[in-house]
C-alpha cells in the first residue's frame, strides 16, 4: 500500500535527510527538510520530495548577486510568489504505475500552493532530468556556477529555471507519451513475473 507522510517527527526528518544525503548527495539544513515528504510502499521507503518558498529555499539564494537577479526578484517579486521542488529522489526500482502515482502526488502538492512560479534546477550534465524540465517550457533565469552553500554540494554549471505553476496543469497532457512508456514499462516489467 502506497502511504504519503509529510515530515513533522524528528525522526522523519532525519530520515528525510538521510535519504537526500545517500541518494541525490545533497546536505539541506533541518529548516528546508521541514517542508518535506516520505513515500512508502508496503512501509519501505520509495520518494522524497520537498516544496518550499523560495523566501527561505535554497535555489534563488545560490545564484549569484548581479544586477539581472536583483531586476528578477524585483519584477516578479519572487520570494513571495514562487515555490521550489527539492530533494526530489524516486526509486528506480518501482513499476510504471506506482511512478505515475508519485508524480501524481508531487503535482497535486504543487499546484495546492499559493505561490504563482516555480523555481526548479538541475546540474548542466543531468540530462535525464531535463526531459521533465523541458516538458513545462521554463525560462532558463541563471546558468552558471552558482554560490556554493554550506549545505550543498558544489557543482560547476547549473541551471535555473522558471515556470508559471499554471504550467503544471498541462503536463498530464504534454507528457502523454512520456507517461504512457512508463505505464506500458510498468506493465511488461509486471507481466515478466
């Protein structure tokens, strides 16, 4: 049975991190891992994700100050109207529809918020990421070395970009064939056993 928890317990917090820390290799402070959620399947961990605001999230705060961020933050007036997806790990070792399901659920989360944008990032080499990226039309805002936070770990090139959240209502409809491989995936993995 798949079971969705948002972290409130110590203890899932630290799970929450350990999870990030040993699968996307990523340090966050307790205060970014507050807004977090477990996925489990028949109670062994399967997904993490995390949705902030970006007042207090980690992405605007990594690109470098320069005049093009501050007339960003300026214009859309971004820390109160834009939310961040982070520590975003599913495994791989989950059918087609189970996948579809947690993707369900992170878009369900996001579109819940009040926030109009969304802010999402990936290192420049991740292309397995971008395929998602690119179905939501974002604009790239920074790509670059970004300020290396405490918390993070540093990459050399990484991309920013924005998305109005109404975007995200389209996606079960750009991303049918994305969607239909991994549901027929799912089904010939299941009919294999």
């Amino acid at each position: 049975m798949l079971r969705i928890d948002s972290c409130e317990t110590p203890e899932q917090i630290e799970t929450l991190n350990q999870l990030i820390n040993q699968h996307l290799k990523i340090n966050l402070p307790i205060e970014h891992l507050q807004g977090g959620y477990l996925i489990s399947l028949n109670r062994k961990l399967v997904s993490s994700f995390i949705i902030m605001n970006s007042e207090n999230g980690r992405l605007l705060n990594q690109i470098p100050d320069s005049e093009a961020k501050r007339l960003l933050l300026q214009r859309t007036d971004y820390g109160k109207n834009a939310f961040e997806i982070n520590g975003l790990w599913i495994s791989s070792r989950l059918s087609g529809l189970v996948n579809l399901w947690i993707w369900c659920c992170i878009l369900l989360r996001a579109l819940s918020r009040n926030e109009r944008h969304l802010i999402i990032s990936r290192s420049a080499k991740n292309r397995s990421i971008q395929q998602y990226h690119d179905l939501l039309d974002p604009t790239l805002i920074f790509e670059g070395e970004p300020v290396s936070l405490s918390s993070s770990t540093s990459y050399k090139n990484v991309k920013f970009f924005e998305c109005k959240k109404v975007k995200l209502l389209l996606l079960p409809f750009v991303a049918y064939r994305l969607i239909f491989r991994r549901i027929n995936l799912g089904f010939r993995q299941f009919l294999k056993h």
